[in-house]
C-alpha cells in the first residue's frame, strides 16, 4: 500500500551505537565513494522468503530480522530461518509492517493485517490485548513498554497487557496512526493522517498546517542526532521543527516526496531510502547515488538500518536484502574514475600523490580524486606499463611501444626511445640505483643500462637466463637482481650470476622481488610458490607451507614485518615470525590472512608483469594492481573484528527429526543419529568465523569444526551430555564465549541400570551353577576313586586278610595231619570261620557297613576277635593289654583302627615271621595310643623295600591313619622285630555333639 512505502524509517540508533565501547566496531568509512564498500546482495535464491524488504532489526543476541511481505526471516549472516504463518500459528499476517525490540530483549513483530506477535526465548506469542488492524507502528519505551499504532488508534502495552488506548476520543489528531516515535526525554510524537501529535505527562498535543505543517496527512518521522525532529507529510518536502518551529528542509536534488526511510549513521552522514531515486547519501553538502546502474537490487527502497558494527542494511521492493560494509581494501576502478580497470603498476610520489598505469592512460590520484592523462595530454602512447620516481622527482614511464617518458609538473617529455638506440620492446620494469644509474626491464629485449647518456644490454647472449625480464631490485651491496623467465640472475660490477641449480627456482618465471627491512631477499614465482634467500641459503614456502597459491603476482612489508602477497586467489598476510619458524624446522605451515572480493576488492586477482606490481607508501599503506582496478590497504586499520561472537546452538536433530530445545531436552530410546546445528552471529565477516565444539561424555577434546555450522554424533551411549560450541573472532582469536547444550539419551530397556543388573546377576548365578556342576563333578569323580580305593582297602584288609588266614590254617592241618591229627579238626574249622568272617566282610564292603566282627562290639572285643580268627595258632603268644580309662569309640573309627591293626598282625606273621604280637591300647583323657609290636625280622627302615613288598597294606594304613586324624609311627631294626604306633586325637565337645546329631555319619571317635 502506499502509505507503507511512505513511511520514515524509526528513530535512529546510529549516535547510540557509536557511543557505546565497542572499541571493534567497523563503521563506514565517509570518505570512501558508495562503490568502494562492500556490497552483498541477498534474495530468495539465498534463502529470503520474498524480495520485497519492508523492515530490518538486529536484536541483542546478534541476529538480523528481516521483515517482507511474506514473513520474517532471522539471519546469522550466513544461514535465513524463515517464519510465516504455515510453520509460526502465532503469526497470524506475513506481511511484516515493523519491528521493534524492547528493553527485555523481546522482539515484537507489526503486522499489516494481523495484529502484533512477540518473539522471547526461542518462542512465538501472538498479543490479543490488541485489534489485528494495530501493529503498523511499534515504539519500544524505556520503562519496557511499547507503544503500537495502528488503524485503532495508539495503544500502550505493558506485560502483554494493555495500558491505555488513545483515540480520537483522547485528542488524537487522526484515528490512523502512521509513525510513533519516542523521544530523547520519553515524550512521544506520533504521526496521523490528521495531524501531528505530541503526547507528554498524559496530555496530548496537536499540531496541524495551522502551525505550519505543509499537510496534516504525516506520514514519516525522524529525530537526527541533534534532536530535531524531522517531519514527512503527504506530497510535500521535509519539515524540521526547530525551537518550537516548523520550517521545510530540502536537500539539493533529492524529492522529499519519494523518500520511504531515513537514516543517519554514527558519522553524521543520512542514508535516505528513495522510491525512485534508489539510495542515497548525504554528507555534509556532497549526494552520492546508489542505483541499477551501480548494481544496486532496485531502485524503489523501502528501508534502510545500520548495525552495531556501522554496516549499513537496506530493503528494496523486489531487489532483497543488500548490505554496504566498509572492507579492509579500498578499490579505484573505472566506477571511481580510473581509466581502465585492469592495473599494471602503482607508485607514490614525493608529494604523496598515486600514480596508477593502465592500458588507457596514465592515472593521478589526488586527495582521493583521479585525473587521467592520456595523449590528449601529451602522452606518446596511452599504454602505459613501469612506473619510477627518479632522485630529481621526475615520473619516468614505461610504455609498451613507445619506450620511456618522463613526467615533471604535469609537462610530458620523451626521455629514451628507439632513436636513442633503445630496442623497440615492452617497457616492464625501470629502476634508479644508489648510483642513479637507470635500469630498465623489456619482455624480449632484456636488460638495459642507462647511464651518462649511454646504453648498455645484457642479454642471453652475453650471460642472462632469458630475454623476457618480469622483476628487478637491488640489494644493499648495490647488487641488480634480476626476475625473468628462466629464473634469477644477479648483476654486480658489470658481472652476470644465474642460479640455474636452485632446485625448484631453475627455469621458474619470477615475477616478484622484494627486499625486506632485514635486507632479506623474497622472490615470487609463476607456479613454484615463495623463496626466501637469506645468508646465502634459499628456503622455498608452498600451499604445503600454507600460501594461498603456488603463484605469487606482489610481495611487500609492512611496519609490523608482515609480509603482504598478492596472487591469482587474493591478497594475504604472513607474519615474518611464522616464516622464520618454518624456514628454522620448527614449525611446518604458517597461518595466512587472507583477503578477496568480501574485503573491498572487486577481484580477487592481482595483476604482476610490471613494475612496481606492489607499492608501499610513504604513509605505510600497501597498494596492489587487480585485473579490476587498483587496491590499498592500511595494514594498522583492518575491518577486522576482535568481539567475540556469540555462539548459538539452533536445532538439534534426532533421527532426522526436530527436537524442541525450549524445554528439557531427553532424546527416546534407540536415538542413532544426532546432527546439532549451530551458529555465531555475524554480520559483518561471518566467512571469518571458525568453530570448535566439544561434547562432553564422547570427546576428550576440541574438535575443530571449521567453517562448518553442524555437528553430527551416531550411536551415543544412554547417558547424560553437554554439548558446547565456541567461535573465533576475524582475527582468529578464540574467545569464552560458549554456548552450552544439556541433553540425555535415555537408554533401551535392557541398557537400564536394574537390566543390567540383573544381567549380571542372572551372569554370576549362571557362572555359578556352572561352577557347581563342574565341582559336583569332580566330587563325584573323587568319590568314585575314594570308593575304588576303599574297597581296595577293603579287600585287603578283610577278604585278603581273611584268604591269608585260611591259608595259614589250611596249611597248619596239612601239617597236623601228619605230626598231630588230633589238631587237624581244629585247623579246618578256624578255616571254615574265616570263610565265613571274610564272606561276610565282603557283604560289608559291598553295603558300606561294618565288618560283623565290629557290631556291637568294644574296640577291644573287636580287637581280640579278629586278631584270634588272623593268628590262629600261627603265633606262639599273642597278648592284648588295655590301660587307662576306656571311652567309647565310634563304629567308622573302630573300622579304621581294627583294619589297620589287623594290617600290622598279618605283616608280622606274612612278612616278619613273628612269633609273639603284643598290642597295647592307652587311653588318656584327650588321645589314644596303640601299639602293635612283634620279635620278628624285622627290615631296614627308610629304604621302602619292605613296604613296597607289603603291597597295598601300608599305602592302606596311612590312609586310614589320615582318615582318623591320627599319627602312624613305624619304628623297626633288622634282627630286633617291629613296632607299629597309632596315636588317635579324641574329637571336642562341638565335635562330639555334631557328631551325634548326625549319627554314624563322617565322625571318626566318639566318647
């Protein structure tokens, strides 16, 4: 409609910014021409959601908001966030009408038809204290308040609350508020299509074409930095109010009825946004234009804004988003008056004027404005290529057909050409030495030596590399070193050094040398990158080594002993330092800063061939020819910012899927994919801005993400996170800026903490089970021994003994059959009842019991009867002494001891040939003793001969031994008998009870 495009823009904060300590805040430049700032264009190609631009408004934390006709986008400058009413419900109208932020950091959105929405912590609020018709004008106070106008009225909102709404009713001048605006001392002016409006201490005030209005249709208002309010009405020119006054201000050439907006920046100067007339500036009394022909979007802008970096924003009506930035480098091409853009070679003079050559003609420039001298103005040629300024403070000239000239006051004379015997080639370097002799580069001709009047050549005949020379310097000995195709040469005393053998600087095109204030030689080539020749060694630098290009075009220094390089890929800063740390081993790349078309240049190719190709000047600024015009730099005032960014983590996706971050952030089970989106608003060099992230509980360090905007993490374990992101300001300095994001991952049921638990738990009994069925095993195995060699035992000591003793009857009545008959009878039947003992100790062996001998018997009873059934009048006395008091022996333990005693009778009989046994059984209170002793044979002791010829008995015995506790003593000498001592320990108290609980189980003595 065409009051929007009418409309003036809010008061301006420019003054505001330019007061507050952002000592790395980069205004505008107001000596510069418009063409020489950075100019960037954004449309909906880069991501706008319309080209028709009605608002701009940076917030606090940094972002732009760019309001259009089809809804707001937030810009970080590099990324837009689009909002409109398909993805924002409380956005009710796309098309934005203005934007305001108040004192609490909220941002309050106008609309034309849909009233007004508040954006505040990452959330959208749609204001119902007020119509859908208000919301065309905001006004944020300082008390928090905002003041909305509208086609309501005026209201004052508070909280979300209304306050007031002011009327007709109230005094307004019209219903239809246009622009509202607070003043310096919170008063509030407030424009209708009625008249203007001055609200103060509740009481509104009124003005009309009665007080010298030009119309009472206002549609614009303005304070400058002053605080004189600036007036727009309908079809007239601007109106101040001066002192209670109101009187017209007009600004040569500019139509007060076609401006959309005004702006005045921190410098004073007013940017003026111009429905025709594209934009335009105004600087004390000088207009400059910006328009189509300047590639400016088009020409109908609606609004203009600055930022808090001084960059100037504005919104054209279907040309997008352009932004003017004051760059590093200052560009002088064809739009700024030079005659041609490509450069060839650039100097300054004695009285600090620039002198520029190009292929259309020579150029001055002069306190910031170029004159062109071309043969119109005496000029052999207009090609005009080498450029020096001899002792006397002539220009000598260097043309590509024509030879040399010289320039003094503006008066043109031919000083050398072809009548002087001067080869017909391009002119492409000239140099006056410290003996004013004059040195000049050809491409094709080679080296010339003027001087006393007198030319003399070097060429390739008499020692160059090539004829075709590119560089030239001299050295402080008063050395010529010379650049050409085929490599470097040096000249001294008439004599003619090369260096073919350099490896990698043989045969290379040099385009540039430079001696450094150390006296340090550096030597650009074509494709082999930078040379370093210092006390007589040469180091080479390549990308490898960081350059930016393999091809250096311009090398100069700075006061800092930075060296400036220029090439095919943009202008970049080495620090001298880095290349001494490279050149010494310990470093093995260097850290460029590098400059292109985002710093001022219009390309970002330097222009070599000529000399000078790069100049330094005597105020210390670097100057560089471009293919699109010439460049200078001040290396002391860089637009570089050294503030902080602020860094944003904008989304996070899980799964592909947008997970809100306003509240706690718990991602679902199975969570494989995380991607975080994340940002550092910049709106001056955000191609500067690098990024490093750490996410706590996965990365040990930082991890340097570069320019990149997006992190992305799989398969995190179920736990806790925190994600932080830091960015680096244009310098490259890393700041404590970080922006932190705390999220959980919640675990699968069986990755909880009681799963796996019982996992473990489950893992352990498992083990377990497997443990006790490996032991039950072994046990069962052992059992199974225990009982092979019991039973072994068994055999031995009953039926083995048994057999033994109804042979030794058997053959006691062969004997007596013959010496005594009566006998024999005797004998058959102590045979026939071992028989029967031995029969029925097998039936023991076999059921586990005990031998029928044992059964209800006393251990002494035991004793007697089975040492008659064993001896059976095989022995001449056998005698069995009980003392002390006897205590009863249980049934497992009088087994032992009796098998064991039996064991010691039948070695006596079988092995010793004894023919009296004694056994004596002591009991005492806590042990019992028993001792088996025989008169027979007896064996010598220690050897084992015996016992292994005893077979299984004495294995046996011991064994049985164990299984009492006891101590078994075998004591013996050849001649003498033996003696077998049983020393049994008798169990306690807890071990008798045990014992009687659990019957005749494993208890070997019981009292």
């Amino acid at each position: 409609m065409s009051w929007l495009r009418r409309r003036l823009a809010e008061r301006v904060l420019g003054l505001l910014w330019a007061l507050m300590p952002f000592q790395s805040a980069i205004a505008l430049d107001p000596t510069k021409a418009i063409t020489q700032y950075v100019h960037t264009v954004w449309r909906t190609d880069e991501g706008l959601p319309e080209n028709a631009v009605t608002k701009i408004l940076e917030t606090s934390d940094g972002y732009l908001w760019v309001g259009t006709q089809a809804g707001i986008a937030r810009f970080d400058g590099v990324h837009f966030t689009v909002f409109d009413h398909t993805n924002t419900p409380a956005l009710h109208d796309d098309y934005i009408a203005d934007l305001v932020e108040d004192s609490q950091g909220t941002l309050w959105i106008g609309t034309h038809n849909g009233g007004v929405t508040t954006f505040r912590n990452g959330r959208f609020s749609h204001l119902s204290a007020i119509s859908e018709r208000a919301g065309l004008t905001l006004a944020a106070d300082v008390d928090g308040s905002v003041w909305i106008g509208g086609n309501g009225g005026l209201a004052h909102v508070k909280n979300g609350k209304a306050i007031k709404t002011y009327t007709t009713a109230d005094g307004l001048s019209g219903d239809s508020v246009t622009r509202v605006l607070v003043d310096k001392d919170r008063s509030l002016w407030i424009a209708t299509h009625g008249g203007l409006n001055h609200l103060t201490n509740g009481k509104i005030g009124a003005y009309s074409t009665k007080d010298g209005l030009p119309s009472d249709d206002v549609i614009g208002l303005h304070l400058d930095a002053t605080g004189i309010l600036l007036i727009q009405t309908q079809n007239s020119e601007l109106t101040r109010r001066v002192e209670g006054r109101f009187e017209p201000w007009r600004i040569q050439g500019v139509s007060g009825s076609a401006i959309e907006a005004m702006l005045e920046d921190r410098d004073g100067n007013v940017w003026i946004a111009s429905s025709t007339q594209g934009l335009l500036r105004v600087s004390g009394k000088q207009v400059s234009r910006f328009t189509t022909k300047e590639e400016l979007g088009s020409n109908e802008v609606n609004t203009v804004y600055e930022d808090h970096d001084g960059n100037v924003w504005i919104g054209t009506n279907g040309g997008g988003l352009e932004r003017f930035r004051d760059g590093s480098f200052t560009t002088y091409a064809k739009e700024e008056g030079l005659s041609d853009d490509l450069a060839y070679s650039v100097i300054d003079d004695s009285v600090g004027d620039v002198w520029i050559t190009t292929g259309a003609g020579l150029n001055q420039l002069h306190e910031n404005h170029i004159r062109v001298f071309t043969t119109a103005d005496g000029l052999p040629t207009d090609h005009t290529m080498a450029l020096s300024e001899d002792h006397a403070q002539n220009l000598w000239v260097g043309s590509s057909t024509t030879g040399l000239f010289r320039m003094s006051h503006e008066r043109v004379t031919q000083a050398i050409s072809t009548r002087n015997g001067m080869p017909a080639y391009q002119i492409s370097g000239i140099l006056e030495d410290r003996a004013h002799q004059f040195w000049f580069l050809t491409r094709g001709g080679g080296l010339l030596r003027y001087a006393s009047g007198q030319i003399s050549v070097y060429t390739k005949a008499n020692g160059l590399l090539n004829n075709y020379l590119f560089a030239i310097a001299e050295g402080v000995s008063g050395t010529i070193w010379i650049g050409s195709g085929a490599g470097l040469s040096s000249i001294h005393d008439g004599y003619i050094k090369n260096y073919p053998t350099i490896n990698s600087l043989s045969d290379a095109l040099v385009t540039a040398l430079y001696f450094d204030a150390k006296n340090t030689l550096w030597i650009g080539t074509v494709g082999r990158g930078l040379f370093r020749l210092e006390n007589g060694r040469f180091t080479r630098y390549t990308t490898r080594q960081g350059l930016l290009d393999d091809t250096i075009n311009n090398i100069l220094e700075d006061a800092a002993a930075n060296l400036w390089i220029g090439s095919n890929k943009g202008i970049y800063r080495i620090s001298r330092h880095e290349l001494d740390a490279v050149a010494a081993g310990a470093s093995k790349t260097t850290q460029p800063l590098v400059f292109g078309k985002a710093d001022g240049m219009k390309s970002s190719e330097t222009n070599a061939g000529s000399q000078p190709s790069g100049w330094r000047a005597r105020d210390g600024r670097l100057w560089f020819p471009t293919i699109r015009g010439v460049v200078v730099v001040d290396p002391t005032r860089l637009s570089l910012s050294d503030r902080q960014p602020s860094t944003r983590v904008e989304q996070l996706l899980a799964d592909e899927v947008d997970v809100n971050l306003a509240e706690s952030v718990r991602l679902p089970p199975g969570t494989r994919r995380l991607e975080i989106r994340y940002t550092a608003p910049n709106l001056s060099s955000p191609e500067r801005t690098q990024f490093r992230y750490r996410l706590d509980g996965f990365d040990e360090q930082w991890v340097q993400g570069g320019i990149q905007r997006i992190a992305q993490y799989t398969n995190l374990s179920p736990g806790h996170y925190t994600f932080h992101v830091s960015a680096s300001a244009d310098t490259g300095r890393w700041g404590n800026q970080e922006n932190a994001l705390n999220f959980d991952v919640l675990p699968q049921f069986y990755q909880t903490w009681w799963f796996r638990f019982l996992e473990g738990l489950v893992t352990i009994l498992v083990l377990l089970g497997f443990y006790r069925l490996r032991v039950n095993w072994l046990h069962a195995r052992a059992a199974v021994l225990e009982e092979r060699q019991r039973i072994a035992g068994e055999i031995h000591d009953s039926l083995a003994q048994g057999l033994s003793g109804i042979v030794f009857q058997t053959e006691a009545a062969l004997i007596s059959m013959e010496r005594a008959p009566n006998m024999t009878s005797k004998h058959l039947v102590s045979a026939r009842d071992l028989a029967k003992s031995s029969l029925d100790d097998a039936r023991y062996s076999v059921l586990n019991l005990s031998p029928p001998i044992l059964d209800q018997k006393s251990l002494l009873e035991s004793l007697s009867v089975m040492t008659r059934q064993l001896t059976g009048g095989r022995v001449d006395e056998l005698d069995i002494h009980v003392s002390g008091v006897a205590w009863t022996v249980q049934p497992e333990a009088k087994h032992h001891i009796v098998l064991i005693v039996q064991e010691a009778v039948s070695n006596a009989m079988q092995h010793g040939d004894a023919r009296t046994i004694s056994i004596n059984l002591t009991f005492a209170t806590d042990t019992l003793r028993l001792a088996v002793s025989d008169d027979g044979i007896g064996f010598v002791p220690h050897t084992g001969v015996h016992e292994h010829a005893r077979g299984y008995g004495m294995k046996n015995m011991r064994h049985r031994s164990e299984c009492l506790g006891a101590t078994l003593a075998v004591t013996t000498e050849v001649g003498n008998g033996t003696t077998v001592t049983l020393c049994i320990p008798r169990p306690g108290t807890l071990a008798r009870l045990w014992h009687r609980l659990r019957g005749n189980g494993v208890a070997r003595i019981d009292a």
